[in-house]
C-alpha cells in the first residue's frame, strides 16, 4: 500500500544518496524514518529519510551501483522493489 499527498522532495536528489544494499542494512536495523516516491522528469524517485540520531538526521536517494540515481519508469516498479527488496509495505507518494 502507498499513500498519495502532495510535497516536493526534489532537493534531496542533491543530497546524500545510497545503494540498495545500504538501504536494505539500514531497513533491517530499522533507521528508516520513511520511503518517499517523488516524481522526476524521467520517471520515479525513492528518497530516504533516516531516523534522528543525537539530533542529526541524513537525507539521501536511491542510487545506482554504477553511479547516478535510480530512477523508475513507472510507480509500479517502485513498489516492486520496495516489496520484494526492502520488505516495507508502506512508502509516500509526493
């Protein structure tokens, strides 16, 4: 299930970004604040939030192992990988 709300996290592609193998480490040890789809011009973005700690909380993309972002053609793929990769149920849609 995804839900659906307006937001612009076009910043975050600046920031920080992460490979699926970290994001998978940082699931499983539950210091994911929250999965956030937004849309790009060339299709779908998962950005990360990780949960505060000693006051101080990072910001990142999916990126690709060979370098640059991860991007989705569709929001169906998204929620592919985020089922069958990151075993989270829920993200945002932005």
């Amino acid at each position: 299930m995804f839900y659906m709300r307006y937001c612009s996290f076009s910043y975050l592609i600046k920031e920080y970004r992460m490979q699926l193998q970290e994001l998978k480490t940082l699931v499983e040890y539950g210091a994911v604040g929250s999965l956030i789809a937004t849309q790009v011009k060339e299709g779908w973005v998962l950005a990360i939030t990780k949960k505060e700690y000693k006051s101080k909380s990072e910001n990142g993309v999916l990126n690709l192992a060979r370098g640059g972002v991860r991007t989705f053609k569709t929001l169906d793929a998204l929620n592919k990988l985020v089922k069958s990769e990151l075993h989270s149920s829920t993200f945002t849609v932005c």
